[in-house]
C-alpha cells in the first residue's frame, strides 16, 4: 500500500509515498512491520518480510523457501504434503515414517516391498538372513532359537542330536538306546541289517540283535535241550555249570528229570544227577 501523506505508528517516518502496512488499523512502515509485527518463519525462525511470499497452515509460517519436507529437504509449496508429529513431510517419506521398521536394519519397510513377518517383527526379504550363516531365508523353511532365526541346515548343525551311527543330525522321530540317539533307518540288527525300532532285540558286545539272528548267531546253545537261550520268553533264567549253560527249566535230573534249579546235584560222566540218583550204582 502507498501512503499520501502519514507516519509510520512505530518510528514516525513519514510514510508519504512509500509502501506501508497497516496493523490493527495503523500504517507500519515496511522495516517496523518486518521487526514488530511480522509472522516468525516455522522453520528458520526469522521474520517474514510483507516483500516475501509467506506460506501458512494450521496457524504457523513459513518463507516459501523454507517450507519443505523435514526428512528429504525437497520444496513443498507446490506439492502435496502431510503432517507428522508437527513435521511437515513430502508423501513419500510420509508414506516412510509410518511403514513398519526392519527387524535387520532397522530401515522403514515401504508398502510395495517384499518384505517378511514373523512373530510380530518385519524385515526386508534380503535382511531375514540364518544368523548363524547370514545367508537370506526367502522361502525356505527355517528354525528359531529364543530370539535368533536359523536356516534348517545351520540349526540342524547347532542343535541337532547326531546319529550314533551315521554321525548325521536327527532332524525328527529317531530311537534312543542306552541313552544315544540314532535314525530310526540306521537303528538295524548287526547281522541282517532289519529295523528294530518298534520290534525285540537284544544287545551283546555293544551290538544289536533281532531275535532270529541272535539266536542262530550268537546266544549260546542249551545243553539240554539244544535250543538258543535267547533271555526272551520262558527260560530267561539261566545256569551255567563249567562251560556249559542250561535254560533254568532245562538243568533236570539226567534219570528222573528232577528239577535241580537251586538244588544240590552231583555231576557224572558228563550228565547231571540229583543227590538221590547221584547216590545209587
């Protein structure tokens, strides 16, 4: 405005014919208005001059200059903006600050990206990394210990039981005997090689048996009957007299098939009597 003849209501210049404000009513020469009454810029919190274009919303100001995006720094006085936390904001680091951050990195996870959720955390696919190999997981299947997240090779080298014989991670079911674990597949007899998890066998010398093999190879013979003394079964009781072993229902009386199990016996010409037989001749 251009005054004809007045006088600035602060320092009493007379403002005939130059540019003026009025404030409240009264002309304000152009200097006092930018010292006693301008808007105080938002951003860079200097006046704003009535010779520069100045920018408002929701009761703060700007220059033109300064209102821009509080992340990316980029001029938004012709561009779309939204508010965050009474930060002025460009839409796409908007769009950034309100995305979900990466568990890995820590950096926002954009809508549109390939991202992974797992227990309530996010992460960048190329962040959800084994962390034990660091290699990513993608769609593989994947194993987690307390907070840590393992790929199955890396979890099954860490944690896993090994084979007692094979010496390969047991990754599920598996047989555990005398206190060692091993694949149900590698859980064989000695002899024939037949699975015994679920079946009877039987140990001797630190090698396991099926039933058949054992009695055709390697329990001792009765020498009584001449059958296997297995342990399975009736007869799992056995005496063993100088290097000969009887099923306990075996060891009778050679003459009158008296059971001599806990019984005092006299031994002749190579057979077994009871004392009364023992006596007689």
């Amino acid at each position: 405005m251009m005054a004809d003849s007045s006088n600035c209501s602060y320092c009493r210049e007379d403002l005939g014919g130059k540019r003026f404000v009025r404030n409240e009513g009264k002309p304000v020469c152009v200097r006092c208005h930018t010292k006693f009454c301008a808007n105080s810029c938002a951003e860079c919190r200097r006046p704003i001059s009535v010779e520069t274009k100045e920018l408002s919303h929701k009761g703060r100001y700007w220059h033109e200059e300064c209102f821009r995006c509080a992340k990316c720094y980029k001029p938004l006085a012709k561009e779309p903006f939204s508010t965050k936390d009474d930060r002025i904001m460009c839409g796409k680091c908007c769009s950034r600050e309100d995305a979900p951050r990466c568990h890995g990195c820590y950096k926002p996870i954009p809508p549109g990206i390939e991202s992974v959720e797992y227990k309530g955390n996010s992460w960048h696919d190329e962040c959800f990394t084994c962390c034990n190999c660091k290699r990513p997981i993608a769609s593989q299947s994947f194993l987690s210990k307390g907070s840590d997240i393992y790929c199955n090779p890396c979890y099954d080298k860490k944690f896993a039981k090994h084979c007692v014989s094979c010496k390969k991670p047991i990754t599920s079911g598996g047989v555990n005997y005398q206190e060692q674990p091993w694949h149900t597949h590698c859980f064989v007899c000695s002899s024939c090689s037949k699975p015994l998890a679920g079946s009877s066998f039987t140990n001797h010398q630190d090698q396991v048996f099926c039933v058949d093999c054992y009695k055709s190879s390697v329990a001792k013979k009765c020498s009584g009957c001449q059958n296997p003394i297995t342990g399975f079964g009736k007869g799992v009781n056995v005496v063993n007299y100088e290097g000969s072993s009887w099923h306990e229902y075996c060891f009778n009386c050679k003459r009158c098939s008296l059971s001599l199990s806990n019984k005092r016996f006299v031994a002749r010409d190579g057979d077994i009597l009871c004392s009364d037989c023992g006596n007689k001749d």
